[in-house]
C-alpha cells in the first residue's frame, strides 16, 4: 500500500483524536449514570482537568445538589450555571490553587449525616488544591513540587510524598467529609489505574506512609533539599484515626484510549498495541520505540501503538515536556531506517509540560528540517530544549487544552 508521508501524518492526528474522544469525561459521567442511577450527591466537588466537564454532566443527573464547585487549570474557564468553577496553576500550585483548596475543605467539613458527596476526579488535581497540611506553607509544597517534578520520580512516587503534606490528598475528602458517605467517580490518568495515585487519591486509602516518604526522599538525594517545616511534618507520626470508606469508580482510563485508537487505523494497516505501560525514563521509552519498529515486519503497513506516562530528569534549563523529547528522542534514533514512517507522542490533555503543545509528530525529515532552520538538534536536546527542536521542524503536535487527561499515548506508522 503507497501511502505519503502526508498521509501518515494526518492519520496519526486523527489516531490522537480518537484517543483523545475515547476519555470524554462528559461522556464518561453519562455511562457511569446509566449504569448505576442510583448514585447521589447533594454536595458535588470536582477536581482536575476534566472536572468543568465532570461536573456539567452530573449536575445534568443531580439537579437538587446543594453544593457544586469545580476547580480546573488556567487556561479551562468554563461557566456552569449552579455551580463555581474556581481555576488555578499547573504543575506547580499557585494563591489561587490556595483559595480553591480551602472552598473545597469548607464544602465538606459542612458536610452532615444527611449529606452524600459525589467527587468527580481526574488527573491535574495534585497541584490545583495544594491545601498544605499545618505548619505548611504554600511556598513549602511549591518547592517539595519543583522538587518532585526535576526529579525524575515517576506520579505514583511524587503523590506518595504529596499525600503527606496535604489535608485534601489521600483520602482528604473522606476525613473532612465525615459522616457524609462519598462516592468518587476518577478518570484515571495513571498507568495500572491506582486511584491512589489520580490526582494524589482525595477518595482512597494513602499510598503510603510517612516513613515510606522520608525513605523515597532519602533515597533519591531530595530529603537535604526540602525545606525544614517539610521534613518536621514527614518526621511526625502517622494519624491513628482510621480513615472511613468510600466507594470509587474508575470510569475512564489509558487503555480505553489505546482500543480506541487501535479501532480507527486505516484497512490494510497492521494495528497492534505493543504496551500500556510506556514508563520511565525518555530515553529508555525511545530506545523500546525504536526497537519494536525494527522488529516489525516489513511487508505490512503497520501502526504500533503505545500509551503510559514516562519521566524527564532535568539537566538543562529550556522547555518542553515528556511527550516533545520522546518524539525528538525518535527521531534521532530513527535517521536512516528504511522506509517511511511518522512518530506521535502527545498528552491527551492537550498540555505537555510548560508549553503550548501536546507533545510531538516526527518523521524521516525532522532532524534535516532542525538543521535547515539553524538549530542543533542534539544541543537542544541535551539542554531539555524540545519544544525549540520541535517548533524548529514544524513537527509541534499543537492541540490546545482537551478538558480530560488519561495519561500519554503514541503511535508509529511504519509504510
């Protein structure tokens, strides 16, 4: 089958849209109600990315709540009649993540043995209601947050520590919401779905303990660096106030996404998903890329897919993200393989780090086009500078916020 380069790449954009339509969360919500009508909530909170859309279509099912506050990223005002929907910074926690924070601990310490607490999270949440536990300030989970995000930690290790500092993380909303019963809905964005670790878990048991923190700091050179009222509240006992339960659902994920996309690729191509558990590591993740697209068999246009979420250690000071260096990781280690081929590593959030972009689309032309414009491909990389590698080819996958997140997915289109 002859299929341009062109092509390729208009059909990998059209694989991350249906990844991205797959994790919905209006649409999420709406199947989780059809299911389980009997679910009810008289103070709704939702938390996260997707928590504008969340929170639109479970009001649509509990027109009587009392209480309905979302807290979103910049950049995702929405109004929803009824409801406050409350902004704040991403990744790291902001004044008005601060505010949000504590409207959210006043919804649910007014909580009484009358009251249901329908929680609507999805990834994001982490950083958008820093609510740092006493003595705490929000400079201090600032700083434990800049910490976390350099220092190659994977989100399961960053929420362990997270849910220590916080009064709304690991189970928050159970211990504040007590004695009203809460139901959590999670749109998961973490590989293995652990709701513990979505948006640190404000529905689930902690993923750990403190010692379990102090250990993970230590052992990864960052327990010297913290600041002192962070290591006082991580040398403190555990609480031994048993934590009351909750009922959770998972009602979109990584996986769904990845079908999804499996479901939309061109007849006459080979469609397989090689892993949902692309972790670690960028450089690992492209190496394991670049391997299976060797492998693949050359007489078949094939399309081998990948989802997971991997890790940057920082070691320059420019910008960009996991998704743009995987994509720029690919290219370099693709330069010469026969035959055609497009690589796409994008956020389904539509935000890969600190940038405009969702992550990357390369080809056998990306690193000619870099050094055409000027630019050193392999120095940008070296300085964490993907986003200029990128922007330098053309090859930003450019998809503005999405209102969900499940995590990364990728695909490569071998012709």
């Amino acid at each position: 089958m002859s299929v341009g380069l062109t092509e390729m790449r208009t059909m990998a954009q059209r694989l991350f849209a249906a990844a991205v339509s797959a994790a919905d969360p209006a649409l999420a919500v709406r199947r989780h109600f059809q299911r389980h009508p009997d679910t009810g909530g008289t103070i709704l909170v939702a938390v996260g990315k997707a928590a504008p859309a969340m929170l639109a279509e479970a009001m649509a099912h509990l027109p009587d709540a009392r209480v309905a506050l979302a807290v979103t990223h910049e950049g995702n005002e929405t109004e929803i009649p009824g409801a406050r929907v409350l902004t704040a910074s991403h990744p790291v926690p902001n004044e008005a993540g601060l505010r949000a924070g504590r409207e959210i601990l006043a919804a649910l310490d007014g909580a009484g043995p009358g009251d249901r607490v329908l929680a609507l999270i999805s990834g994001g949440g982490s950083a958008l209601i820093p609510a740092p536990r006493a003595p705490l300030t929000l400079a201090d989970k600032q700083a434990v947050n800049r910490l976390l995000l350099a220092s190659g930690l994977d989100i399961t290790a960053m929420n362990l520590v997270r849910q220590q500092l916080s009064e709304l993380k690991g189970g928050g909303f159970l211990r504040h919401a007590a004695p009203a019963p809460v139901t959590g809905l999670v749109l998961s964005d973490v590989i293995g779905n652990e709701l513990g670790a979505v948006a640190s878990g404000p529905t689930s048991a902690p993923l750990g303990d403190r010692a379990q923190a102090r250990k993970l700091l230590q052992d990864n050179g960052i327990w010297d660096r913290l600041p002192d009222a962070v290591r006082q509240v991580l040398d403190a006992p555990d609480s031994a106030t048993p934590l009351p339960a909750a009922e959770n659902h998972l009602i979109g994920s990584n996986e769904q996404s990845l079908h999804a996309m499996r479901d939309v690729v061109a007849p006459g191509w080979v469609a397989r998903i090689v892993s949902d558990r692309l972790e670690g590591d960028v450089a690992e993740a492209a190496a394991l890329i670049v391997q299976a697209a060797r492998e693949a068999p050359p007489d078949r246009p094939t399309a081998l897919i990948f989802g997971g979420e991997t890790t940057v250690t920082l070691r320059g000071s420019g910008k960009g993200g996991r998704n743009q260096e995987l994509a720029l990781r690919v290219a370099e280690a693709m330069q010469g393989q026969r035959g055609d081929w497009v690589f796409l590593s994008g956020g389904t959030d539509g935000r890969d780090g600190p940038t405009d972009a969702a992550g990357g689309v390369v080809d056998g032309g990306t690193m000619a086009r870099i050094a055409a414009a000027g630019a050193n491909a392999q120095a940008l990389l070296a300085n964490n500078d993907s986003h200029a590698a990128l922007a330098a080819a053309g090859d930003l996958l450019l998809a503005g916020a999405t209102g969900t997140n499940v995590a990364d997915v990728q695909v490569m289109l071998l012709n």
